[in-house]
C-alpha cells in the first residue's frame, strides 16, 4: 500500500500548512539581497576612498618629520638620543667600458696596486703597537707576526711567555661589519688544528653573545678592539705608541640569591690574560667606569634596567652640577657601587649584564637563574 500524507482539514491548517513551506525560500532570498546591498555598499566606499586619496595626493603638502626634534631650553640633555653598535656601509664597484668589474688590485703599475691590504695593514700595526690591557704590564709583545694561509686564520704570532715562545693565531674581523660567535668558534677550531697556543681575535665590532665564548678546548680566545683610527691606515703614522688593539676581558660577577626570593648582583672585576705566565686572573673593578644590568633579558636585545657608575673620588661629580638641581645622596650613593639593588627573579629566568671600561670598550655576560 501507498503512504498515506496527512491532509488539512481547516482553512486555517491549509495557511499555515503554506507558511512553513515558503519559510525557507523567502529566508534565502533575503540573504541573497543582504549579500548584493553589501557588496554595492563596499563598492561604493572603496571608489569614494580613491577619490580622497587622489585629492589629497594632489593638492596636500609634504611635511618630513624626521631630524626635527623640539628644543626644550628647560631640560638638560646627558647623553645622546640614540646608540650605534656597528654601522656596515656599503662598498661601489667601478666597472669599465665592457662592463665587467674593476679589480684595483690588479691594475698592475698602478697606484691601487701598490696600496697595502687591510689584512696586511693590521697585521703590520699590530706587531709595532702588540696588544695593550687594562695594565701596561700586561701587554702582548709580539716578536714577529707573519701571513698564515688558513681559512679564518689570516696571521701568526710569536710572543714570549716568561722564557717560552708561543705562538698565537691572528684573526681580524671584516673591516666594515661585526664579528659573529659563529666566526670565533670556526677561527678557534683552525687554531687548534695548528696547534697555535692561543687565538686573538681583533675587530671592530664583536656580536653581543661572542662574550660567552671565552675558550675553545686548550685554545684561549682574546678578543682585541681595534680603534677606529685604523680606519685612516693610510694617514696613519705606524709608531707602535697608541692602543690600536685592547684587550677587555670577561668580567668576574657574582649572582647573589636574597631570602626573601629577590635576586642582586655583584661585579668583582674582570678577568685579564697573563702574558707572562699564561694565566687568567681576575682583577679588581677599578678598571670599571660603569655597569648596567637588564633583569629580564630576552636574549635579542639588552635594555638598561639598571646603572651604576664605578670609581674613586665621586668621579661623575660633574654630571651632577651639570644637571643643576639637587641631588638625592642617598639615591646617588646606589649608583656609585659594585653590587645591584635587589630585583625580582625575571621571568625568562636570564639577566645580563653590560661592562664598560674608561677606555669605552664594553663586554656583556649573560646568567641563568
């Protein structure tokens, strides 16, 4: 038998019956008008957007806003608006008529050709000027420094330790740019392969975390600042008299853990190579000029949470009258100190902390806590 389908009875069951039915049709076609009026709408607002833009494009000034800073003669500024870590510029190649690229090097009879190389205008100051530290008496006095065929190691040098020749492999850094960890661990490992004693690097710019990376194996690594007056090798005058190449070693630091949970740090000093005997020491912190600390350090960039100003006499006495208000001695004395005010344990559970010498050279050490 067939299926059997309800019938109404009722005028009133018939209109209802007829409702249900065109519910959904009409619900679809509503969406469907919805969808038309909102994309009309859309339309209409991006071709109205157009207009405004091309009317201010047209008519509107142009106004730079960079290097145009407000002059407040009531604030007295005590250091500059921005810090430069390293700056890289770029190099242009002249090409010739064929447009293939000019080699100076090897325009043979030439001016060019008889200019000295950066890697040999290094290595040549280097073994008149030898390598100065904190203390005069721990300079590294070469006996002779000479070309090394090596892949990251460019020279060798011959030094004496007490009564005992060594013999350091010499590294230098590009003459525009930073010197990455990657490049002193793969320096290090060649130096070792030779059996060199030591590695000295020698840079301008060392990468923030080559300061972790102190020793390789029996290698030592000392990492050397070159000055910036090397940039003018040519009217440089090689006399041996000035610090062309410092050595600021790893700084000595002690992580203090507080009852109460909170965290402070103590700066000892920083340790220095011995040439004389082959040691590493730590000295005290009066080779120290200032420290900073970052208590929540995100490994990318280090931020100043904290200062503090090292040395004898009141040595910032100046910047004081400079600033010319009065000054909390309580709060300035937490300043002039080796130990940190205590903090909370960071989150990411790293500080770091910054050391910069008199001469300006700075390292950083980084903690887990």
């Amino acid at each position: 038998m067939g299926e059997v389908k309800e019938v109404p009875r009722t005028s009133a069951e018939v209109q209802r019956h007829a409702q249900n039915v065109s519910e959904p049709a009409q619900e679809a076609k509503n969406a469907d008008a919805a969808s038309d009026i909102h994309a009309e709408w859309w339309r209409l607002r991006m071709a109205r957007q157009r207009e405004i833009d091309a009317s201010i494009a047209a008519k509107a000034e142009f106004e730079f806003l960079y290097d145009k800073p407000y002059d407040d003669k009531k604030k007295v500024r005590v250091a500059g608006p921005f810090t430069v870590e390293s700056l890289s510029p770029h190099r242009t190649l002249g090409v010739d008529e064929n447009d293939d690229l000019i080699d100076p090097l090897a325009r043979v009879g030439s001016d060019a050709s008889a200019k000295q190389s950066f890697p040999q205008m290094i290595m040549d100051n280097l073994k008149m000027a030898g390598v100065q530290q904190a203390h005069k008496e721990d300079r590294i006095t070469f006996t002779s420094v000479v070309p090394w065929p090596g892949a990251m190691v460019c020279g060798e040098g011959r030094y004496l330790e007490a009564d005992v020749e060594k013999r350091a492999a010499i590294f230098i850094g590009p003459e525009f740019g930073t010197v990455q960890r990657a490049d002193l661990v793969q320096a290090a490992r060649e130096a070792g392969d030779a059996g060199f004693d030591v590695l000295i690097a020698c840079a301008f710019n060392y990468e923030a975390h080559t300061t972790e990376f102190t020793k390789l194996g029996r290698v030592p690594v000392l990492k050397a600042r070159m000055n910036a007056e090397l940039h003018m090798a040519d009217d440089l005058k090689n006399t041996g008299k000035g610090n062309l190449f410092v050595i600021f070693g790893e700084p000595d630091i002690d992580v203090i853990h507080d009852d109460d949970g909170r965290l402070r740090v103590k700066v000892n000093g920083v340790d220095v190579f011995k040439p004389q005997t082959g040691e590493v020491i730590s000295d005290n912190a009066d080779g120290i000029a200032c420290w900073f600390l970052d208590t929540d350090y995100n490994e990318e960039s280090f931020f100043v949470r904290h200062a503090y100003f090292l040395g004898q006499n009141d040595p910032y006495k100046s910047l004081k009258t400079t600033l010319k208000a009065e000054i909390n001695e309580e709060a300035w004395e937490t300043l002039n100190s080796d130990t940190s005010r205590p903090f909370v344990k960071p989150t990411k559970a790293r500080i770091a902390v910054k050391v910069i010498n008199h001469r300006g050279d700075e390292v950083m050490k980084v903690f887990k806590c």
